[in-house]
C-alpha cells in the first residue's frame, strides 16, 4: 500500500541526521499503534491510581480486564486484518479507491456486531459479582478496541504521518488523564477512563480516514465476494495472534503460575511482568522494520514487478531481486543490533523496577529470555511481511500454524519442567519459527523470477 512510505522515504532522502531520526521516530510510533503504547498507558495509569483506588487490589483489576480485552481483540480481529488490507491494497492497485471506504463500513459493522455479542456474554457469564456499570464499560471497551485495530490498518496508507503521530499522543494522553480523574469512581472510574480515551483515539482515526478516502456508499460488502477473500489470510492472522498469546494464556490458567483476580479471570505475576517489560523494547525495534520495510525493500519491490508487467531487461529484473534480498539481509541484521541494545537497556533498570513492584530478582532471568523473543517476534513480523508482498499464502499459513502448534507444546514442557525453564517455550517457538523463516526467504527469492513468470 502506498502511503506512509513515500513520506519516510522523503525524510530519509534529506540526508541528514535529523531527517534520518524523523523517520524512525515516526515509525516507531505507527509501528507499535496501541499494542505496545497500551502498555505504557496501563503502567501509568496503574502507578498513578494504586495509592488511591479502593478496594485493595482494584488497579490490578483493572489492568488484568484491560489486558484481557487487548489479547481477545487482536484475536477476533486478527481473522480480518490480513484479509483486508489485502482488500485495499488490491482496490488502491486497480485505481479503486472509492471502494475502500463502504467496505471499511462493512467490516466495522461485522466487527462491532461480532465483539459486542461475544463482550456481552462474557459480561453476564464471566462476571456475575460485578456491578452492572463493570459489565457495560467492559462490553464498550471491547467494541472500542476491536474498532481499533481495524481502523489501524489504514494507517500504512496514509499520508498524514504528523497527524497520526498527534492522534497517538492524545489518544493515549486522553486514556491516563481519564483515567486519573475518574479514579475516585474505583475500578468502574478506570476503566471507564479507558474507554473515553479509546474513544477519543477511535474517532480521531474515523476522521483522517473518511477525509482520506472517497466514497459513494457507507456500506459495500465486495470484500467477501468470490476472487476478493482470501480466506487462506484468515487463517494466517488467526493463527498468529492466537500464538502470540497462548504461553500468556498457558501461564495464567496453569495453578502453578497463575492466580484468579477478577471473574474468571486470572493472571500471572511472575510471567506477566517480565513479558510486559520485554515487550516495550518492541518500539525501536518496530522502528527499523517499518523503515526498512517501506523505504528500500517496497522500492525494490515496485521496480520489480513494474519491469516484469512492462517487459523490463531480464538483467534488471534480477538486479531489483538482488537488491530486494541485501535488503531482507540488512533489515534483519539492524533488527537483531537495535533490538540488542534496547534489551540491554532494560536489563540495566530491570533490578530497581523488580524491586519497586516486591518481584524477586531470580525472575531478572525470565525477563532476559522475554526480551530476546521480543526481538525474534519482530524479526518474524518482517519475515510475514516480506512473505505477505510476495503473495505467498500457503507458506504463511503453516508458518504461523508452526508458531501456535510450537508455542504451545514448548510453553507446556517448560511449565512441566520448572520455574528454570519459564519462557523458554515462547522463545524456543519464535527460534524455530524464524529460522524456518529465513530458509523459505531465501528459497522463494532463489525461484523469485520463475515464480513470478510461471504462477497461473
């Protein structure tokens, strides 16, 4: 999708330092989205309001329920994300764009439907002690959030990356100071607090993307016609986020490791800490994939299959493929260095922090483990994405089902074998994953050109 990559790769052509810091400080932003930020919001509001909130125990409440409504979101629609970007890139590719609008209608019609349905009855079943106030805010949030990570797909097509970076920072802003005021209000006031930023982060994306887009509908439902689904991207975005998730889910539902603090939901303190504090090291480490990802390797990309339609010399098309794999090769490379030094950073305040929150320090060795899986979740991101471009569905689909089926039987060994071992089955995972990875790369550039020629 053309977009935001036009405008990083403007600010890396100035070359000049700030230029060049621009374009991964603004990557690194619409990068993360509200994944990793979300978890700096929960921290804060959580440090903010611990002394305050009553009942004892209401902060991790309220933490926990949040936690709990970003992973099923991202689940529930994780099954259209894919599917539908490759909607609008292929709309965007055919000169289309009228199209992309009634369909993102559509999509958050199903979506809204779907997450306000399953949030109910997870409302009524799920927290029957809770009051009526509980359950309406935690069906509102799940709405919201799930509405969310739709609405962030477009943020790669868009050229607005100032705006985007401003409707982050008050999006978020919003969501703490929310949350702070209405803190009086105990566990209901936070996460309601929560739910008046995500609105405010929500309808500020609905705004930058209806004055994106044109459109002649609201609704248009061509995005599930026959040729235009890819159902193969459904499984794909399943099966990822279900892998991202299941050691955490493992770790909360075992006896072992996980406690129960509100409904029937649990938590980990041992596992979710460490986990959380890994994945902040995502940021600059996202940075480099969205640059890398959408400067050099798209441009490459383009010049491509530009010359393979209009019947380019073949000794270009194998330089674009040449320069398409140092790319891959460069970009990985900065991944592991920027996503080294980011861990070694928060192995440096991991002590005090541990300290602070009553963890014993034996868990510093967990932390170490999570950090190095954060920097291998994203090198296999850029591994998906690159896989993504090239159209190359089926091994996408047993790429992320290996992810699952793997994270689960390791994260179950490691449970089985002892707190020594925790970790190790998320990171044991993502290691075989990538290395895979890595291997069909570099076999599907090989056979880039025969591919390319000889696909029906």
């Amino acid at each position: 999708m053309a977009g935001i990559g036009f405008e990083l790769r403007k600010l890396m052509r100035r070359d000049s330092l700030l230029g060049m810091l621009r374009a991964y400080a603004y990557a690194g932003v619409i990068g993360s989205g509200p994944w990793v930020l979300s978890i700096l919001g929960i921290l804060a509001i959580g440090l903010m309001s611990i002394s305050v909130v009553e009942p004892e125990g209401a902060v991790t409440q309220f933490q926990v329920t949040v936690t709990y409504i970003i992973a099923f979101s991202l689940i529930l629609t994780g099954t259209l994300q894919l599917a539908f970007t490759r909607f609008c890139a292929d709309s965007l590719f055919e000169k289309s764009d009228h199209v992309i609008l009634p369909n993102f209608g559509a999509v958050t019609l199903l979506v809204t439907l779907a997450s306000g349905l399953l949030s109910l009855l997870a409302a009524v079943f799920l927290f029957p002690g809770q009051s009526v106030l509980f359950q309406v805010v935690l069906v509102a949030a799940f709405v919201v959030m799930s509405n969310i990570w739709i609405a962030t797909i477009f943020l790669s097509g868009m050229k607005q990356y100032r705006a985007i970076v401003l409707l982050y920072a008050m999006g978020y802003s919003l969501t703490v100071g929310a949350s702070f005021l209405l803190r009086d209000y105990h566990l209901e006031g936070l996460l309601l607090g929560f739910v008046i930023g995500q609105v405010g982060l929500l309808g500020g994306m609905l705004v930058l993307i209806t004055r994106s887009y044109p459109a002649r509908r609201a609704v248009s439902f061509e995005l599930f016609q026959r040729g235009r689904f890819y159902p193969s991207l459904v499984l794909v975005g399943l099966f990822f986020n279900l892998g991202v998730w299941a050691d955490k889910l493992m770790f909360w539902f075992d006896d072992a490791t996980g406690s129960p603090v509100i409904g029937a939901l649990r938590a980990s303190l041992i596992y979710d800490i460490p986990v959380f504090l890994a994945y902040l090291s995502l940021i600059p480490g996202m940075a480099v994939f969205l640059v890398r990802m959408e400067t050099d390797f798209v441009e490459y990309y383009g010049n491509f299959y530009d010359a393979v339609r209009e019947g380019g010399a073949l000794s270009y098309i194998e330089d674009m493929r040449n320069r398409m794999v140092a790319t891959i090769r460069v970009g990985v490379f900065q991944i592991i260095k920027i996503q080294a030094i980011a861990a070694l950073l928060i192995m440096v305040v991991a002590p005090d922090i541990f300290a602070a929150l009553g963890i014993s320090p034996l868990y510093l060795s967990l932390l170490k483990v999570q950090l190095v899986a954060a920097g291998l979740q994203v090198v296999l991101l850029a591994i998906i994405n690159v896989f993504c471009y090239l159209d190359q569905r089926l091994i996408l689909v047993l790429l992320t089902a290996m992810f699952l089926v793997l994270n689960v039987l390791f994260t179950g060994l490691s449970l089985a074998l002892g707190p020594q071992f925790f970790g190790y089955g998320f990171l044991a995972a993502l290691a075989v994953c990538v290395l895979v990875g890595l291997w069909l790369v570099q076999r599907s550039m090989e056979r880039l050109e025969f591919q390319t020629f000889m696909a029906p």
